[in-house]
C-alpha cells in the first residue's frame, strides 16, 4: 500500500516538474528577452535536449553576433544541430565556426566534427559520391591540422572506411565494362584502378578481371590476333598468381591459363 502509493506521489511530481518545465520553455520561446532565451537555450543543451534548445539558439544566433557570447552560441548552435544528426547544417555551422573563430579552445573539436558531418552524409558507393570526397578532404585536413589530437585515430578510421568506398566505386565502374563485354574499355579502366589504389582490398580482383577481360578479348579475336592477345594475359596470368599465390582467384585464373595453352597449341 505504503509502496503504491510511493509510486503514485513519484509519477505526479514527475508530471508537475514536465508541465512546469513545458511551460517555462513555451514562455522562452515567446520571449523578447534574448537572455531568458539564451539561459534557456544553454539549460536545454545541457540536459541533452538538443532539439528544443535548437529552436532557441536560432532566435538568438542573430541577436549576439559580434558580442562576447557569440563564439559559445555559435558552438552550441552547431554541435545541437551535430548531435540531432542533422549534419548538412553541422558542417556548415562548424566550418562557419573555425573560420570565424579559428583561435579559439574550441575549433579543433569544431574542425573534427565538420569532417565527421560531411563523411556521415556519404552514400552508398552506388550513388555520386561528391560527399565522400568532401567528407575524405575535411578528415585528412584534420589530421594535418592536429597530428597528436585525440580524434586522430577515429578520423583516420573514417579516412579508411570513405577511401574503401572511393574504391569499391571505382572497382565496379571497371568491373561493369567487364561485365558487358567491353574488354578494352575493362583492361584501361582496370589498369586505372591498380595504379590509383595499389594497396587496395580489390587488388586482387582488379587483376583477375583484367585476366579474364584479356583471355576474352583475344579468344575472341580474329585468327591473326589471337596469339599475341592471349600471350598478353600469359603475362597477366603470372602477375596474378606472383602477387596471390594463394589467393581466391586462383583456381578461376588457372582454368583460363589452361584453356589459354590449348587454344594455343592448336594455333595456326
């Protein structure tokens, strides 16, 4: 009994402190006092309730530029936006931010999570990917910018993660000319991937399909064309298999050098 009715006494406090502080937060909001907003703004962004204190700070953003308060307005006004995901307008506030205030204790935070924002707003590789290149740029100026900061490691993970994605976009333009039997059109565009992406994790496959693009291309050539095209992927056979040995394409690779020996044993 004592313990229900505990519970009930806790959920109408609770109720009351909610209302109250409802209410509270509507008058602010209809304020013209742009203290009574700031003090509001600040005590919302406080208690994590970004979204509402954003609707403060952008009343008042206007009112203070130019004072003293502006550089922490202009901070929080960015990372609410930053921690609501709203990361268009977080890495325009940042990059706003560090340039108005590139001194200040605050910009390499601000310089990090801007990057952060543009690499967030990257797409699936399939898509245009002007946002990861964006987003790549901002991450290795950071780490230019601060070498020791204790965000390199996390930005140099996010330079790996949109570099691979860079990647894999580039890989599969080259792989499609493969897969529609544009054979010369793959080996240029594959050839283009292994020289831009030497350490890349599709290295492997790049060579593969270069291989079979090259075995392809000379198989079905005409007769006078054959040979030379096929000792071509001979040449491209041995790279593979010097570079993987072992590697996941190898049974694939020695099935096209086998065929690759009999069409040229019965050359003529």
């Amino acid at each position: 009994m004592f313990l229900s009715l505990m519970k009930k006494t806790i959920v109408v406090v609770l109720a009351v402190v909610t209302l109250a502080s409802c209410s509270e937060y509507q008058k602010a909001l209809k304020s013209e006092d742009t203290g009574v907003k700031y003090s509001m703004a600040d005590s919302l962004y406080n208690a994590g309730k970004y979204r509402k204190s954003l609707k403060l700070w952008e009343q008042i953003v206007p009112a203070y530029r130019g004072k003293p308060q502006a550089e922490r307005i202009m901070f929080l006004y960015a990372d609410a936006q930053y921690q609501e995901e709203n990361y268009y307008l977080a890495g325009y506030q940042f990059d706003r931010f560090v340039s108005a205030y590139p001194d200040s204790d605050k910009a390499e935070e601000a310089e990090y999570k801007a990057a952060v924002s543009y690499a967030e707003l990257s797409p699936n590789y399939q898509l245009d990917q002007s946002e990861t290149e964006k987003g790549l740029t901002q991450l290795q100026q950071f780490i230019t910018s601060y070498p020791e900061s204790s965000y390199a490691e996390d930005a140099n993970e996010r330079i790996k993660e949109l570099s691979i994605k860079m990647q894999k976009k580039s890989f599969e333009i080259a792989k499609g000319w493969h897969k529609i039997m544009q054979y010369p059109a793959a080996i240029s565009s594959l050839d283009d991937f292994l020289s831009d992406y030497p350490g890349s994790p599709f290295r492997e496959a790049a060579f593969f399909y270069k291989l079979d693009s090259q075995y392809q291309y000379g198989s079905k050539s005409i007769n006078v064309l054959v040979k030379p095209r096929l000792e071509e992927a001979i040449e491209m056979y041995e790279t593979l298999i010097n570079y993987f040995p072992e590697g996941d394409y190898r049974a694939q690779a020695d099935e096209i050098k086998a065929d690759i020996d009999s069409i040229l044993e019965n050359y003529s």
